[in-house]
C-alpha cells in the first residue's frame, strides 16, 4: 500500500489541496513514505476486528437505542482506534469534535479498559493513517453525483482538520 499513497499523494493534493488546512500536505508527504515502518508497528497489536469505514452513514440506530453497522467490505484487523478516528473526524462537524471530543474520549476509554491519554494517542496515530487512506482512494475517484462529491469533500476537511488539532505532524518526528 505504501507505494500506492506515495503515488497518489500529488494527484490528491492537486483535486483536494485546496480544502485542507495549513500544514497538512507536508504532513500527509512526510507519512506516506513511512507507511509500511507505521504499518508494522501497528501490527504488534492490540488488535481487533476493525470497520474500517466506520461512520454514522454506516450505523443504524432504531427506537430502543440498538445499533446496527452496514457496509462491511472493508472489515480488517487492526487496532481499535483505526475505528475510533475514523468516527470522530468523519461524523462530527470540527465544531461538533472539538466540544465533545474529549467526553467522548473518556467514555470509550471507560468502556474499552484504557485511558484517555491511550485513546488520544491511538486516534493521532490513526488519523495519520486515515490521511493516507483517503488520499489513496480519493486520487482515483471521481464521483459525479453532487452529494458525493460534498461528502468526499466534508470527509477530507474534517480529517485533515481533526490531524492539525491533534498534532500528528509532531508523530513524524520520533520512532512509532
């Protein structure tokens, strides 16, 4: 997968460069070449069945509370937190994040047995994987329906905004 986002980093950049916030694309060059070493190193687990697309247009939620997650094609295993980023910075507004985000941190860590400071780690490590992702599979895409274009489009803002607010750039600069 490395060699892929490292070949679509500039065809990314060049269709969505205008979105992202200051700082990123240098972000998202630096961690593409690195992606197999952040690969391996989330490899030694913990790991878990990831989603893997994990956001609120993949959940249903009915009357009694009960959640049911559709859209189940990209299911891996991997760390947790891959899932927890991926919700946070896809299914909040950045306004939305930012004011819930840390009660949210706390509550998942309270029910999955870890700290805050561990699920904030795993979320900024993952965020940097999300980047690469979505520059990946979005180099290649070229939706015409409007509504996807606007998803695609609140999807980049809002992840690349999540890993300006969490300094991932700063994950670039010591071992993983």
């Amino acid at each position: 997968l490395q060699a892929a986002v490292c070949g679509a980093v500039e065809p990314f950049l060049d269709r969505f460069g205008a979105l992202l916030p200051d700082g990123t694309a240098t972000v998202l060059r630096r961690f593409a070449p690195r992606l197999a070493e952040w690969s391996a190193a989330m490899a030694r687990g913990p790991l878990t069945v990831v989603h893997a697309d994990y956001r609120l247009d993949n959940l249903v939620i009915d009357d009694a509370g009960r959640v049911t997650v559709l859209d189940w094609q990209t299911t891996l295993i991997g760390p947790a937190a891959m899932d927890v980023a991926s919700f946070l910075a896809t299914s909040l507004t950045v306004a939305d994040r930012r004011t819930w985000e840390d009660d949210l941190f706390a509550a998942y860590a309270a029910v999955a047995g870890t700290t805050v400071g561990a699920v904030r780690h795993g979320v900024r490590l993952h965020l940097l994987w999300w980047m690469a992702l979505y520059a990946n599979n979005l180099s290649r895409l070229e939706p015409d329906d409007p509504r996807a274009v606007a998803m695609l489009h609140s999807t980049v803002q809002r992840t690349f905004t999540a890993a300006v607010d969490h300094d991932c750039g700063a994950l670039l600069d010591r071992p993983w």
